[in-house]
C-alpha cells in the first residue's frame, strides 16, 4: 500500500508539474503576441509616406499667362471654351505653379521695355524648371530671340499679306507644314523670327518662307504666329493643334 500511495502521489505530482508547465508556455505565448502587436502597426504606419509624397508631387494643372497684353479675354475665353484652368502670371515665381506658360501676342520688342523684362524673366524661370511654353505671335517671336534668334524686323512688301488689315482685322494666308500638309491661319503681325534656334519635330511656314510654327523634338514648345485664341479660328487644324499640345501638358 505504501508503495502504490508512493506511485500515485509521484503521479499526481507529475500531471500538475505539466499543467503547470502548458500553463505556463500558453501565458508567455499569450504575453508574446500582445508585444508584437503594438510594433506590428507601428510598423504599418510609414506605408503612408510614400502616398502622401505621390500627392505632394502631383503636377500642377493650370495654365499662367504671363501678364502684360492690353487685354486677355481672348486668350482666357479660349482656354475656359475647353475647360482649361488658368491664371495671371504677373512674376517669375508665380510661373512655378503653372504645368504650362503662355505668351501672347503684343507690341514689338523694345516698345514695352516693363513687358519685355517680364517675359524674359518668366522665360528663364520655365527653361530652369522645365516648365513647358506655348508662345502666340509676339510670343513666338520674343522666345526665339531669348534664345538666340535674330528677328526679321518689318517684312517689308510680304505685309500686305501678313500684316492685319487698316481696320485691324486679321489676314490669312497657307502654311506649308514639314509633313506636306497644308494649314490656312490668320495673320496679324509685321515681323518674323528670321532663324530657329533649336531644334525641331514639327514646323510650318508660309510660303514666302516665314517660319510661322515651331513645335521643339523634346516637346517643351510649342510656337505659332497667327493667333489661335481668335474665334475667328475655332475648329481649324492649327487652332486644335494647338490646344490639344497645351492640354497634352496638364495630363
């Protein structure tokens, strides 16, 4: 008796030493799991960044037109008719929030010296940061020059066909473009870029000769002489070339 009430009590004392011992791992397993807890969404925490930056570099959507031309509505109906976002630029920092820059048409180089300075300033402000430019008659004329370019100061005899009319009515004339086609566009100016300085994927011109669009290989320009904006000109090749290559930018 006494050596089976031996064999029980050793039993009975190893069945609550295993007891005690599961009792035990499952506690700590159960300690181990609420540790890891905690670290597990800390760590799930940063896989926000990268989406917050995304949308820090979001480009931006909005076209500038650089301040200056007597009047912009032209230019502003143009771009609200195809539901373009637009703005003002009156400074070379306000360019850097637009996706696009666009110079208008105006008074010759050298009349407006305070116009001039601002579109020279806003000139180099989009060839340091990459900001692409669509430039309309004047606009064409002064980018080149910036970069180069002389300019054809009066066409002389060709005016009578490129030159607005006394009435200050626009005349039209054919572009011969790089790829054969041919474009009928309007024409209000008396002066031209007499070279390209840079190089190009696309360009038209009259056909005297007078270089009159100019779209560059890398797509960071893009260059009329006639004048897009005008209603006169809704609906033709150059007019839809044109605003198809601004809303290119804002994509």
């Amino acid at each position: 008796m006494a050596f089976a009430s031996s064999i029980n009590n050793k039993s009975l004392i190893g069945i609550a030493w295993h007891i005690a011992s599961y009792l035990s791992f499952a506690m700590t397993m159960n300690l181990t799991s609420c540790a890891q807890q905690p670290a597990q969404e800390s760590a799930q925490e940063p896989m926000q960044e990268p989406v917050q930056a995304t949308e820090m570099n979001t480009p931006p959507k909005i076209v500038g037109i650089v301040d200056g031309c007597k009047s912009h509505k032209d230019y502003e109906e143009w771009l609200a008719e195809y539901g373009v976002d637009y703005k003002i630029v009156t400074s070379p920092v306000e360019a850097d929030s637009c996706a696009l820059i666009l110079f208008c048409g105006g008074p010759d180089l050298g009349i407006a010296p305070e116009r001039d300075k601002l579109d020279s300033l806003v000139f180099e402000e989009c060839r340091s940061k990459n900001i692409p430019i669509f430039g309309i008659c004047r606009g064409m004329q002064i980018v080149c020059y910036f970069m180069g370019a002389d300019l054809i100061e009066d066409l002389g005899e060709l005016n009578i066909k490129h030159q607005k009319t006394a009435d200050w009515k626009s005349r039209f004339h054919t572009l011969i473009l790089s790829n054969g086609e041919q474009w009928r566009v309007n024409s209000r100016h008396h002066q031209a870029v007499k070279d390209v300085p840079f190089e190009c994927s696309f360009t038209g011109k009259s056909l005297e000769g007078i270089w009159e669009l100019l779209v560059a290989a890398d797509s960071s320009m893009m260059l009329v002489q006639c004048h897009p904006e005008r209603s006169e000109m809704r609906g033709t090749e150059v007019e839809q070339a044109s605003i198809n290559y601004i809303k290119s930018k804002l994509e």
